[in-house]
C-alpha cells in the first residue's frame, strides 16, 4: 500500500501548479488519504482506488476558489496516465477512478446497493476534510455516501454545536 501512496503522491505533486496550497495542496491529499484508509476499515472494503483518489482528485486545481472544471480535468488525466495506473490497479478500477475524480465535486452521493462502495469512500474521505483552515465547511451527513463517512460527519456537526453554544 505504501508505494501506491507513494507513486500517487508524485504523480499527483508532478501535475499540480498547487501542490503547495495549503487548501488544495499535497496536506489535504494527505488527509484525505487517512481518511480514505479509515473509511476502508471501517467499511471492511479493499482497494488502491481511493489511495490514488486521494493524490489526483485535485492535483489539477487552476485557483482555490471557483473551479468547476477541475474534477473533469482531473477524470481526463486519469485516463490519460492509465497505462501507469495499470501498474498498480486494473482497468476496471481506473474507471472507477476517472468517474469517482471526474464527480467528486458534484455534491452527489452513492446509493449503497447499485453503486460503487469505492467512489464513495473517496468522496466522503475527501468531504470529511472541508472544516479544514481555508475551507471551513462542517460536512453534512446528508452528503455522505457510507455509514461510517455519515457517523462521522454528524461528530463533526454535534462538534460544532458544541462549541459554539458553549
């Protein structure tokens, strides 16, 4: 597993004009990659579909604000790199990647029985990220595609409302 982290990481750092961003950047694909994981655990799910999401779901960023299109770039590179990607995944799951990298900005949710557990541990592990300095949005459960990333969203909620009730 580590050399996928590893292989994402630079492919991902050697695309990005903002790797450096501290909202965008090579510190929130970290995290989401811990969250990736975690979800996997929990949701007793084995794939490097989310590890490589994680490194390329926002390498190609333009700015830090409005960038509607970066998902879409983001699908097209992973089909462009395919051959690479093959090293570490199998065309099936390159697919997976492209749509769940091309959607992921999209506020949609996967429906448990006829879609891909996979692309919604990547979307949650990437949303269970958005109280982040420079980003600041409390997830919402309602926009979490697995059990575990919806728990831990309402945390991240009742956490909220704690701290700022008092």
């Amino acid at each position: 597993m580590q050399n996928v982290i590893w292989a994402m990481k630079d492919i991902g750092a050697a695309v990005s004009r903002m790797s450096d961003s501290p909202i965008h950047g090579i510190k929130h694909w970290g995290q989401v990659c811990s969250n990736a994981i975690m979800l996997m655990q929990a949701e007793q799910v084995e794939s490097v579909v989310p590890i490589a999401f994680s490194y390329l779901h926002d390498c190609l960023r333009e700015n830090e604000d409005e960038d509607p299109k970066h998902g879409e770039r983001a699908g097209s590179l992973v089909l462009a790199l395919k051959g690479t990607l093959l090293k570490y995944m199998d065309h099936n799951d390159v697919g997976i990647l492209a749509n769940a990298c091309r959607d992921h900005s999209k506020g949609m949710v996967i429906h448990p029985i006829c879609s891909s557990k996979v692309t919604g541990i990547c979307w949650d592990a990437d949303r269970l990220d958005l109280g982040r300095p420079g980003v600041g949005i409390i997830p919402n459960p309602a926009f979490m595609s697995t059990e575990t990333g919806k728990a831990l969203a309402r945390k991240q909620v009742n956490g909220f409302a704690k701290a700022t009730i008092g």
